[in-house]
C-alpha cells in the first residue's frame, strides 16, 4: 500500500511540484545564509568602542558628562575621546559619570 498516485500524469504533477518546492527551500536557505554571513561581516568591521566618551548637552555645544566608553549610561549625544581629551574635560569641570566613575579610571583626583 503507497500512498502515492498509481498514475503516471498525477505522479509527473507531484515531481513537478516538489521539484518546485525544493527550489524555493534552497532558495530559502540561500538567503538565511547571505543574511547570517551579512551579519557576521557587520560584527567584525564594526569599529572598536571608544575607551572614552563625552557626553553633550541639549544644545550639542556643552559637554556635560565625561564617561568611560561603553557606560550604560551614556546618551545618544556622546562621542568617543582620545584619554588626554576626556582628563582635560575632567579638569575642566565636566562631570564624571558616577556609574562608570571615569575620573577613577583615568586616575584624576579634583585638586
């Protein structure tokens, strides 16, 4: 006992059409492929995260918060900074983050 047509043209339709289907499954798994190498490559050109940020104000002018890179809490208007400029905004009076305590990392004690 089979479970497929007895008939030649039926069984002819059947091969057609998981011939068909077999395609789209490959055509499929072409594109997951091409998705996840996509994403692969995204991830390893990504630059570095920046050692150091500076956080600006509303206005965009004002730094306000000096933060050690990678700071959850550091907003959308932060920028990465070489060492030497985020010590000169310490000095300057631009707040350090008190979550990633970048004037401890950077060795700054307010004199």
């Amino acid at each position: 006992m089979t479970d497929l047509p007895p008939d030649l043209p039926r069984l002819r339709t059947l091969e057609t059409w998981l011939a068909y289907t077999l395609d789209r499954v490959r055509q499929q798994i072409a594109a997951a492929e091409q998705r996840e190498a996509e994403r692969r490559h995204g991830e390893q050109a990504r630059p570095p995260e920046p050692d150091w940020l500076i956080e600006q104000g509303l206005d965009g002018r004002q730094p306000v918060y000096v933060h050690v890179g990678g700071c959850h809490m550091a907003g959308k208007r932060s920028r990465g900074v070489q060492r030497d400029q985020a010590l000169r905004a310490l000095t300057e009076g631009v707040a350090a983050c008190t979550h990633c305590q970048p004037d401890t990392e950077l060795g700054y004690l307010e004199g």
